[in-house]
C-alpha cells in the first residue's frame, strides 16, 4: 500500500524548494492531487492528512465521487479533462473548478446549466502551447507570431467573459511528455507570457491563475509562475 499522507508531504516539500527557488511564496500554490481512477478510499486518506482540492477527468467519476463524499467539509473539486457536451450537467452539479475550457460551445453550455442552479464556476481556458496533435485547448502554439491566432483566442476569451455564470480564473495547459526540460519550461513561460499579453488586451480581465505542472515537470511550473499544479501519480501512485 502506497503511503498517501507521506506522498503529499513530499509533494509539498517540493513545491516548498521550486517556490524559494524562484523566490516566490508556496502559500500562492494550490495543490491539486489528481484522483482519477482511484478508489474514495484514496481520497479519504488524503482528505485526513489535510489535502482539499481533488482533480477528476471523467463526469461520471466526478458524480460518483463526490456524491459518495459530499459529507467531508470543505473538500473540492476540480475537473481537469476535456469535456464532453452530454456531460456538461455533472460539471454544474459537482465541480468547484473547471480547468478545461476548450470551446466556445461548452462554456456557453456550462453557463446555462450554471444559471438553473444558481451557480457561479471558476474555469480555466485550456491552451494548446506545445503544438501536439494529442493537446487540447485553443491553439496557441504560434501565438507570438501569428495574429490571426491570437486574435481569435481573444475573441473567444471575450465571448467567454460575457458569460455570466463562469468566472475567468485563467488560463491551463499541459507540456509534452518526456520533452527536455528547456522544451518544458519554454512552454510554461510561453503559457505565462500569454496570460500577460491577454489580461493587457483586456482590462476587464482579471485572470492570473495559471493551472500547469503535473508529477513529471511541476517543479518546473512552479519556478515559471505556476498558481494550480496538477499532481496524480507522485500522491497515489501509478495508475
Ligand atoms: C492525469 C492528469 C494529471 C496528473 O498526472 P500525473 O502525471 O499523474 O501527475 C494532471 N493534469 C491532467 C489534465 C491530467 O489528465
């Protein structure tokens, strides 16, 4: 058995070291520990060693889960994967964050659903920085050179701003795998730097956050400005 409350802590610790690193306070760090696929017991145990934010990919896992838990206090939940239409009513019911707002459509979706529950969500933009064909998110792997591209993100961002129930948190995105780390971090710091140029575009828009890092780079997010890391296997282990 994989030991989860040792597995934060050092999953803190880390985040701790990359913070002071890049002289920056941990305290402005979310930790978000990845449970997809791993039983409520899992959770429960990180719930008791003090873990709160939990990341899910799959509606009906969400619904499940936090339907099974809704008596722990304060717990949330953060749904990290791309979104079918069909499912957007469990992301209304049950989610505190959505991470991976890809188009348009959903968003607009989510917002109604939203509206009938009286509910506001916090969401993230999900941004294609590295250019992969296996990324979602807006394609922005051009965005310093390409206008078209970029002003086509703005238009969305702005149609998305006009949607009453969602609150625009910022932007996510997620680095190849196995990439060096120069590759990695350039992707992050491209993430960042778009979020600059974004919230400059717009002074209405007060969306700094920025959701990037999971197990194999966070420490790198963290040093480039990270405001969420996304941490599954270094908490639970291998899925
Ligand atoms: C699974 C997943 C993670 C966590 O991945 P690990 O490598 O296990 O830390 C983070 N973000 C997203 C979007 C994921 O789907």
């Amino acid at each position: 058995m994989i030991d989860i409350p040792a597995g934060i802590q050092q999953v803190q610790t880390r985040i701790k070291q990359a913070a002071n690193e890049a002289e920056r306070a941990a305290s402005a760090i979310t930790l978000v520990a990845v449970s997809k696929t791993k039983p409520v017991e899992a959770i429960v145990a990180a719930y008791d060693a003090g873990q709160r934010h939990f990341g899910e990919n799959r509606a009906e896992e969400l619904e499940q889960k936090a339907e099974a838990l809704k008596h722990l206090p304060g717990i949330q939940w953060h749904f990290i994967g791309h979104l079918q239409t069909r499912q957007s009513k469990a992301i209304a019911d049950y989610a505190h964050y959505f991470h991976a707002v890809d188009r348009l459509k959903i968003a607009e979706r989510l917002s109604h659903q939203l509206a009938e529950r009286e509910r506001t969500l916090p969401v993230y933009v999900e941004v294609n920085i590295s250019g992969e064909v296996s990324k979602g998110g807006f394609n922005c792997a051009n965005w310093e050179q390409d206008s078209d591209q970029r002003d086509e993100f703005l238009n969305a961002v702005k149609s998305m701003m006009a949607l009453p129930q969602l609150s625009m948190s910022g932007l996510m995105t997620m680095a190849p795998f196995n990439a060096p780390e120069d590759e990695i971090r350039s992707i992050f710091r491209r993430l960042r730097e778009l979020s600059e140029w974004l919230n400059r575009q717009l002074s209405e828009l007060d969306a700094h956050e920025l959701s990037m890092g999971m197990t194999g780079d966070f420490e790198i997010a963290v040093e480039e400005g990270a405001s969420c890391v996304r941490v599954g296997t270094a908490i639970f282990g291998e899925r």
